[in-house]
C-alpha cells in the first residue's frame, strides 16, 4: 500500500487546534476551502468507513476542461461513520479531473473505500481508490497513469462484472479520442486489469455528465453486463464478462479477459437516463 502522494491530514484536528490557536481566519479559510466544486456530486453512503466524500479545493491549474468548466478539484475530502473528517490534498502538479467520487468497498474488506480520477499535468489520469486506515486517509491503489497530459478516463462503476465474488472496477479510457473499455480488480492483494476491449465513448468533451453508461444484467444469466455507446454513438452495445462467454486475450503481464458483446441496438440516449 502507498501512503498518499499529497498531504493527507485530519480536517477536525485542524479544526481543533486551529480554534485552540484563536486564528478564527485559519477555520473560515479551511472551511470555504472544502465546499464542492460546482457542479460535483456529493457522494454519501452508510456502513464502515467513508461515508461521505466531497471533491472541494476549486482549483483553476489544471487546463485541460473536459467536464463542462476549467475548474477542477485539488482536494478530496472524506467522511467516516462517525463523521471524523480527513483530507487529502493534492501537489499542484496533479487536480482531481472528477464530478462523482463513487463509494464502493473496493477492496471487498467490509469497508467503504473511494474512487476518484486523479489527473497529473504531465502524465494524465489514472483511476484511484483511497481508503481510511485508523487515523488516515491512504491510497489503496491506482492505475498507471495515461502516461500524456490531458489524457483522461471517464469511470462507469464498481460492481463484480466477472462472477467472481470480488468487485470490479469499469472506466473508459480516453473516451474522446478512442475509447478502451478496461476493468481492473484487486486480486491476490494486487490491483491488475482483468479486461479490455476498445471502440466505446461514454463522454462527450464538455458535458458533465461524467459517464453515459449503465450497469444491468442485460442477458438474465446473473451476471451484471456493461451497456456502452460505441465511439460515435451510434450503437448501444452491451458487453458482458462473465468468463463462460468472454474470450482471453493477451496482454502485458498475462492473460486478460476481451467482453463478449451480448447485444448492440441503434443508440438511444434514453435508454442512459
Ligand atoms: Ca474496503
Ligand atoms: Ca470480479
Ligand atoms: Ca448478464
């Protein structure tokens, strides 16, 4: 596990001492600081662990724009059942290209962990679950990055799309520019794509509606299937991968699983809402 590559530290600590201190300025500054970016979701949920994460810290440094505005997140805040309160902050290098954080118990542990896009100026998005672990907010995983700037994904969701009792997560990776379906999934303590197969768009440059995509057992054989737009938006297409039909494909660092497409219909946005 890596500990965040930000500062990660207690909002209510801060809190505290800054009040014991008698800086009042200090506690509006952090309190206006951690307001949602417009137009994000808060993402709320009950159980163990994060309970709560806000993408705050408005920030303007990252000039990429995709989601409707050049305002993006420079920090996340998190929330736990006892409404405790932790900070991850993020180096001006890299902003949280994100509208949604998604609260799933990624890592299947009996706790909910958080996903984010996090975006790096020179290397682009990478796909990242935090986590809460004692007194601290650390990262669980993450993917690599893209590897170029302004490359970014757009995450569909976390649900166990290969049957085999461990949540999976789904993104499309560069959905503008032609878009690769890939799924990762923590396995043996290692987080490692389990899926790939390409020629889906589930955003359009500016919108902000982060992924048109839906999660939904399509075939009624009890294995939940991703429905896609392909990259021009001219076909709905449902991908499943419960392995019974997926074929392995080769990839770097072994076998992976290519969707087998169950059904493809002429678009309709509807269907998305
Ligand atoms: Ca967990
Ligand atoms: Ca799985
Ligand atoms: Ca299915």
């Amino acid at each position: 596990m890596n500990r965040v590559n930000a500062r990660v530290s207690n909002v209510a600590t801060l809190l505290i001492v800054s009040m014991s201190l008698c800086v009042p300025a200090l506690v509006q500054a952090s309190r206006s600081d951690h307001v949602a970016i417009p137009h994000s979701k808060v993402a709320v949920a009950s159980g163990a662990g994060i309970n709560k994460a806000t993408l705050a810290c408005a920030t303007d440094r990252y000039a990429h724009g995709v989601l409707g505005d050049g305002i993006e997140a420079g920090c996340l805040v998190l929330e736990n059942e006892q409404g405790k309160q932790f900070l991850i902050e993020l180096p001006v290098s890299r902003v949280f290209e994100d509208l949604e954080p998604r609260i799933a118990d990624v890592d299947n542990d009996g706790s909910n962990d958080v996903v984010v896009v996090r975006s790096d100026n020179q290397y682009g998005a990478a796909l990242v679950v935090y986590t809460l672990k004692g007194d601290e907010a650390i990262e669980l995983f993450a993917t690599p990055t893209i590897g170029r700037a302004n490359r970014w994904l757009a995450p569909i969701g976390v649900a166990d799309f290969n049957a085999d009792g461990q949540p999976d997560i789904a993104y499309v990776q560069t959905p503008h520019i032609g878009g690769i379906l890939k799924v990762w999934s923590l396995l043996d303590g290692k987080f490692q794509q389990i899926a790939e197969k390409r020629g889906f768009s589930n955003h359009s440059i500016g919108s902000r509606r982060v992924s048109t995509a839906k999660i939904v057992d399509h075939n009624d054989d009890g294995v939940v299937d991703i429905a896609l737009p392909d990259q021009r938006r001219k076909q709905t297409v449902w991908l499943s991968l419960n392995p019974a039909m997926s074929s392995a494909i080769e990839n770097t660092g072994g076998a992976i699983l290519e969707p087998a497409v169950i059904d493809q219909q002429a678009y309709d946005e509807a269907y998305f809402q």
